[in-house]
C-alpha cells in the first residue's frame, strides 16, 4: 500500500467520526492546559514574594499530582469507549481485508493527530489563562498584580512528558483491544449485551453493605482527626458501593419488579421495565462514573466556598486578640519584664492599648467517657479519639480580673464552662481527687487556641497557681515517658487603636526587643500577631478554593463527556428499538414518550444518588472542616445547598443539550 494511505486514512476516520472523535480532543485539549496551568503556578517564582503565597505553592504542586492522576484514569477511560464504539467500523476494515497490523497503524497515525492537536492546543491555551488564573490568586491573596507574561519551561517539558507517555499507553490500549478481539466480534462491537441481563444478588447485598458503611462512619465518626482518618475508608466504600448499586443492585430491583405480575404486564410498566434493564446493564459504569463525578463536584466546591467565604470568621475566632504574647514560665517578674516590653514599645510607636488581658494557664488531654472522671491512657489509640478532651485551668484571680468580678474559692472548689459538649454533672475526679463545681459559667477567657482544638476543650477555674502547678506535676508523671507533657502559659493579649500595617510594625519592634530579654532570661516564647497570620490564612484556604474551583471544573467536563457518550450510544441503540417498537403497534409518540420516560429516569438517577451521598458525607466533612477552624454549620449547609442546586441547573443544561444530539440519532 501507498505510504500516504494510512495517515490519509486516520485523517478521514477522525473527521467521519468528528460526533464522537471532536469531543474527545476537545477534553484532551482542556486536561493539557488544566495540568499545564497548575504546574505553571506550582512553579511561579511570583508567588513567592506574595504573604501566604508559599501556603499556595504548596497547594498547587498537590493539585498538580491530583490532576496527573485523574488525566490518566479519564482519559483511559473515554478512549477505550471510544475504541469500543468503533469496533464495528475496524471489523470491517478486517472483513474488506485489512489485517490487524494494518488497523494498527490507522489507530497509530490517530493517536499521533491527537496527541499533537492536544499538546498544542492544550500549550496555547494554557498560556493563554495561565496569566489569568496568577491574576485571580493575587487577588484572592489580596496583592498587587504584576506587569509582564511568565511562560514555565518546566512546566511545558513536564506536560511534554506526562502526556506523551499517557497518549502513548492509550495507544497501546487501543491496540490490544483490537487485537484480542476477533473480525466477528469487532462487528458485533456495538451490539454486544442484547440478552436480557442476570440478577447478581450478592453483588448487589454488597454494594448495599458497602454502601450503608461508609454511611454509617459519616454519621457516626464525631473526633475530627478520626474523621480525617476515616475519611478515605469511607469514599472507598462509598465508590465501591455506588458502582456495585449501578450495576448490580439497579437490575436485581428490575427483576423484582418483573416479577410482580400485576405491575410488570402493563403497558407502560412492560416497556419501560424491560427498556431500563437493558440500559442498566448497557451504561451501569457510566452512570455510576457520572454519580462519582458529581458527587466529587459537590464535596469539593461547597468546603473550599465555605471556608475561603468565612475566613473572616475563621481568623477572629483563632485570633481573638490582634497581639499575643505568650511565655513558658511561672516565673511572675520575668513575664512582668515581658508586659513593660509590650507596654512600652507600644507607647514609643504612639500605639494605644484598648483592651489587655494577662493570666496564666495550664492545658492537656485526658480522656472521658462518661460519668464523672477523667482519667488517662493511650491517647494515640485512633479507637479512642472520640473520647479525647482537653482540660483548660486558669486561676480565680485571673478569671476574677477577666469578669471584673471577685471570685474566691475553697481547695478542690471549681467553675465550669463547656461549650461544644455539655457536662452537666456537679463534680468530677481527676488524678484521684474529686473537684466539686460551685458553678458552671457560659463565660470564659477567649482563648484562640480552643477554637482550633481538634478535641472539645473544657475550661476550669481553679483555687489558685499552687493547684495549677500539683495539676502540672501529676500530669508530667503520666505524660513524660511520652516525650510531650504540657507547661504552664503566661499569656498577654492586646487590642491597640492601631491600623494593619501599625500592628504588623508593634509586632516586628517588640520581636527586636524582646529577643535578646528572653534569652537572656532562658525564657521559651511566641507572638501572635492576627494582622501578620491574615496573609497565611488567605494563602492557605484561597489557594484550597483555588484548587477546588479548578478540580470541579476538571471532574464536571468528565461528567459532561461521559453522559454526551452515553447520549450517543444510547441514541444509536434506541434508533433500532425504535423502528422494531414500531413495527409491533406502537405509535410514534408512544415509542417516543416511552424512551425520554427511561432517559430522563437513567440520566438524573446520578444527580439523586450524588447528592444523597452528598448529604450523607456531610457530617464527615463538617468534622474535617472543624480541623480547619471553620465551625459556621450555618454557612456550610448554605454552600452545600447552593452549589447542590447550581450543579442540578448545570446539570439539567447538559441533558438538553446532549438530548438534542440523542433525538437527532434517533429520528433518522
């Protein structure tokens, strides 16, 4: 044969298959350009010189990998359905005499038109948005934007590389599914799964099993470090479950249901009964890939919306003072040294003190499990984290001078306070004594580091520093053999009248001068400055929502592929029961309503299912959410909520879209 006959030929089989082949370059173009611009950004030395852009790096580079993974995983995916589509088409290429080394070399020019229109749309497109997307972190990170246009050499040979490789084992692929099938087989390619599908019941018990227990860890699971740990045992389950549910539990409902002779030998019942069976078992993959999809769409954007929304929120409960000072000693005079340093270089820099607190401060865990004591093991046992809690004590005096109230109390006397979990019993024993509690308050210090406890924390006011410190030593006993007993904390927490950059200036001056005190002093220290800590926090949940926005764009064009594939299989698959149900007495607009009633049942079953698992999740992820100081519920169920009923209307675009497609395929 002519050596220009086989790229002339893959040339002409790309544009006769434009329907499905367009699509799929379309995709590919996007993934290119997707992966190319978080790698670019991962990269870009710009960031570096941005507050919090490190915390964005950081991000990014993740997202890079995660964008690596799903590329592999998707584009497999489509390719071989598009390869399976097609078997027909190479089994009469094998039929008119074509040999398999022949087809070979087709598939193998195809590849290569792909694998350059991709690359080289996907490079020009994201060079072209890899500016705009740096343009959107700087503003999320609220900095300036700017002049000039950064193209990552690294980033290009790392794509370069990634895809090159991925095209080439697609291609491979391919060719070994072609070459393990025989001509007879890849003519009957895309009619493969006419018989009436079998009921798998264990299967399907399974999927359910599987199901209900990641379920059941979601609704169950209530320390946050236990739900980050569990978190990936439960979307496993819950994969694995939806795709045994789709597969095999959808056709052993079916069969129940035709078995039930009363409902199955009704018209409508018969045909659409029997019409979602066969595409149960013909797209129960696909639809259980879109349900996937969506639900990832659904639990990434409504966490990082949630969170990059309430940042505010976030930084004012973790820092409720704008500057704190916090010293490892109980030495009085020393931290007495540390205020005037604070007091002083406040009043050389013309900064005023609205609003000062001092006291001292003993805090670790213990665990509970109801009645009245706490007591002590291995709090590393992850069986154990649901019973973790940290005990906060001040003293009286402190807590007096905080409520601006004289408190007194006698030896082993106690206040309360609990807010996320409520102790309602009037004494508890600790370390072999029982504390009795004259009062349980509503009202306690604003510690900042609480709100960012993973664990409940409840604060107790004690008699006076002599208790605090026997707390001390009797703790150090169980805790030291561990390596990580607790101290006690002097901490000096202030508002001043200043602005951002007069609080940033407080901290830096007061860091200068109080360095060579503490040293001095061998006193362990640290500094608090909310203004300084913003920057941090928007790099960090600006560069999640970055990431977020950016994976759901990524997991919605794989839903969007996926169903206008399954849209076009489906329409050829339907044009043949179309003509038969014709044939055998049924109208045209009976034939008609009875395939948009299963179409329409089929394509929104993945939209129900995401967003049950969706709302099951929900619980889980609140808990992860907790881990990141967001505890506005409120807020998250808004999100939730929200991005549940965008998606549905993007979703319900989709199905219009790739219905007219389908009815298209249909009427010729």
């Amino acid at each position: 044969m002519n050596s220009r006959f086989y790229p002339k030929l893959a040339a002409s089989n790309i544009r006769k298959n434009a329907r499905t082949y367009i699509p799929y370059i379309i995709t590919c173009i996007i993934t290119v350009a997707m992966y190319y611009i978080m790698k670019s950004l991962s990269l870009n030395e710009g960031l570096e010189k941005v507050k919090g852009g490190e915390s964005v790096k950081s991000i990014l580079s993740l997202g890079s990998g995660v964008i690596a993974i799903f590329s592999c995983i998707f584009l497999f995916y489509t390719n071989s359905f598009l390869t399976k589509n097609r078997k027909k088409e190479f089994g009469l290429f094998n039929i008119l005499g074509m040999e398999k080394r022949h087809i070979s070399k087709v598939i193998g020019y195809e590849s290569i038109y792909v694998t350059i229109i991709s690359l080289a749309g996907g490079f020009l497109v994201g060079i072209l948005l890899d500016k705009l997307m740096y343009m959107i972190i700087l503003k999320i990170l609220k900095a300036e934007i700017p002049l000039g246009f950064y193209i990552s050499k690294e980033a290009i040979i790392s794509t370069l590389i990634l895809f090159s490789i991925l095209f080439f084992l697609i291609f491979l692929n391919s060719l070994r599914m072609i070459h393990l099938s025989k001509p007879i087989e890849l003519l009957k390619g895309g009619n493969t799964g006419e018989k009436e599908p079998k009921a798998k019941w264990f299967l399907a018990l399974l999927g359910v099993i599987c199901l209900g227990t990641g379920y059941y860890i979601a609704l169950t699971v209530k320390n946050p470090v236990k739900a980050l740990t569990l978190f990936f045992v439960a979307v496993l389950l819950v994969i694995f479950g939806t795709y045994m549910i789709f597969t095999a539990g959808s056709i052993a409902l079916l069969k129940i249901l035709k078995k039930n002779k009363r409902y199955y030998y009704k018209t409508n019942h018969f045909i659409n009964v029997s019409g979602m069976m066969y595409r149960m078992k013909q797209n129960a993959v696909g639809l259980a890939n879109i349900c996937i999809l969506a639900t990832m769409v659904l639990t990434t954007v409504s966490p990082t919306v949630s969170m990059v929304t309430g940042v505010e929120d976030i930084i004012l409960q973790r820092y409720p003072y704008q500057l704190e000072f916090n010293a490892y000693s109980t030495d009085k005079k020393k931290f007495d040294g540390i205020v005037d340093i604070v007091n002083k270089t406040a009043d050389e820099e013309n900064i005023k003190i609205k609003e000062r607190v001092v006291y001292s401060s003993l805090q670790f865990s213990a665990l509970y499990t109801g009645g009245d004591e706490f007591f002590f093991g291995d709090t590393n046992d992850i069986s154990m984290l649901d019973n973790i809690y940290n005990l906060n004590f001040i003293t009286a005096e402190d807590y007096s001078n905080y409520i601006d109230e004289k408190i007194t109390l006698n030896d082993n006397e106690v206040i309360f306070y609990s807010d996320s979990v409520k102790y309602d019993n009037d004494s508890f024993k600790l370390f072999d004594k029982t504390y009795n509690i004259i009062k349980h308050t509503d009202k306690y210090l604003n510690v900042g580091l609480m709100s960012a406890d993973i664990c409940p924390t409840f604060g107790i006011v004690v008699k006076d520093m002599a208790t605090i410190e026997y707390l001390q030593e009797e703790q150090k006993k169980i805790y030291e053999e561990h390596g990580y007993p607790s101290n006690i904390v002097s901490h000096y927490q202030i508002n001043t009248n200043g602005n951002t950059d007069e609080q940033i200036r407080l901290h830096d001056k007061i860091w200068e001068k109080m360095s060579p005190y503490v040293q001095d002093n061998d006193i362990a220290y640290h500094i608090e400055c909310r203004e300084a800590e913003r920057d941090f926090a928007y790099g960090l949940y600006g560069g999640l929502f970055f990431l977020g926005m950016f994976l759901s764009v990524l997991f919605t064009i794989a839903a969007v592929l996926i169903i206008y594939y399954k849209q076009i299989s489906e329409g050829y698959d339907d044009k043949k029961r179309f003509e038969i149900m014709q044939k055998v007495g049924m109208t045209e607009q009976e034939v008609k309503k009875s395939i948009h009633s299963q179409v329409l049942t089929v394509f929104f079953l993945p939209l129900i299912t995401a967003g049950i698992h969706t709302a099951f999740a929900f619980p889980l992820i609140k808990k992860i959410l907790a881990m990141m100081m967001l505890t506005d519920t409120r807020l998250y169920i808004l999100c939730t909520v929200t991005s549940f009923l965008v998606f549905a209307v993007v979703y319900g675009i989709i199905y219009m879209l790739t219905a007219k497609v389908y009815y298209k395929i249909v009427r010729k």
